[in-house]
C-alpha cells in the first residue's frame, strides 16, 4: 500500500508541475496555438491550468498503476533487458484504462478558448460518457511503446545517475518517438471523426508528413521534466 500511496503523490507532483506544457503541446497538435503572448492577453494566466482539475483527479491513480504495474511484472520475471521491456510495455497497457478517459476530457478545456463549459456538458458534447474511450486504440499505440521504451532505459540510466537525471533522460527518446501517435489520438479526440486512417489521409494530404511529429519538441518538455519529477519523488518516498 505504501508503494502505491507514494506512486499517487509522486504522480500528481509531476504533472502539475508541467500542466502548461502540456496544454501548449494539445494546441500545437490541433493547430490552435498562436504564442505564449496571445494566450495570456485574451485568455489569461490561468488559461494554462485548464482541465487541469480533471488531471489531478486521475494522473496519481494512472501513475500509480504505470509504476505497480512495472515492478509487479518484474518481480515476475527473470532480470533480462526483453522481460524489461515486457514489463513496461504491460504497464503502459494498463493505465490506459484511465489516461484515455482523462485525456478526452482534457482535450476539450484545452483548446476552449472562450467559454466556461462544465464537466458534464463536455461529456454531452463528445457524445456520452460511451465515448470517454474514444481513441483509446491511439492511446495503446502511444503509451505500450512510451513505456517499453522509458522503464528498460530508466532502469539502465539510473546504475550510474541520480533518479531524476535518468527520469529526465529515459523520457526524451520515449516522447518523441511516439509522437505520430499522440498527433492523430489528440485529432481524433478532439473532434467526432472516429476515423483513424481518414485522420491519417488528411493529415498527410493537406500538412505533410511533418505534421505527424506537430508537438513532438513540447512532448519532450513535457515528458522528460515530469518524468524525472516523478520518479525522483517516488523513489525518495520509498526510502
């Protein structure tokens, strides 16, 4: 229990702390980001906190299961680099279960610009809670790689670094990588096309290839600070 109380409290440390990152990366992906200036003169400062309520309710249980899940396959299996793979890719799998409702939500007060909307209004909008899942396959896709990669590579980095330095590292190669992915989930998130390969078609026929990787510089300053945040805490907790 105090493994997970501490994966909680670490979780919900990390990304409050980047929350405006966060919702730049989300504007640049939809194409609705105009400069840090532009937001602040007819948004405000605290347009940079929006739908951060629903990401305090659900990060800390989403990066508790990431990092129980992780260790608890590990404890399963024999110390070999493809067991630790294994064992980060099924942790990236099983918080999927709460990043996707979280994210959808999410998405919608990042890119309000200009009304107040409440929860349950954004729940009616998208369609019913039904479709708080809605590219929850893109969410799989992004999350079983990001942590196949970052958990093997934290655990290598952090033999001969603080915690927090191989956090911080682990998480660049793993963000970016998965970027396309991240792209076309924020899309079809954000609108009511459920259709991931015309999300595709468009994408590459009016912005290019390119536009597959929107976001990818702000998914690493994103990822790696919280990452590193998180796993510093978290590892410092336990002790």
């Amino acid at each position: 229990m105090n493994n997970t109380f501490n994966a909680l409290i670490s979780g919900y440390i990390g990304a409050i702390l980047v929350y405006p990152i966060d919702l730049i990366k989300t504007r640049v992906q939809n194409k609705k980001f105009n400069g840090l200036q532009n937001i602040i003169k007819h948004e405000g400062y605290q347009a940079f906190y929006k739908g951060s309520f629903i990401q305090i309710v659900g990060i800390g249980p989403e990066k508790a299961i990431k990092i129980i899940t992780n260790e608890f396959i590990l404890s399963q299996l024999s110390d070999t680099t493809q067991n630790k793979i294994i064992a980060g890719g099924c942790a990236g799998f099983a918080q999927v279960i709460i990043t996707n409702p979280i994210e959808i939500i999410k998405i919608q007060y990042q890119m309000n610009v200009k009304q107040n909307k409440t929860l349950l209004n954004i729940i009616k909008e998208i369609g019913g809670f039904s479709h708080l899942y809605r590219g929850a396959s893109l969410c799989l896709l992004r999350d079983i790689p990001f942590s196949a990669i970052y958990f093997p590579t934290f655990n290598y980095l952090k033999k001969n670094n603080y915690s927090f330095i191989s956090g911080m590292i682990a998480a660049i190669p793993a963000a970016y990588l998965v970027t396309p992915f991240d792209v076309i989930k924020t899309r079809i998130q954000f609108s009511k096309n459920n259709n991931i390969l015309e999300c595709v078609k468009n994408i590459y026929k009016n912005e290019g290839f390119k536009a597959f990787w929107k976001g990818g510089l702000w998914r690493i300053m994103k990822s790696s600070p919280q990452f590193g945040i998180t796993l510093f805490v978290y590892e410092n907790l336990i002790l």
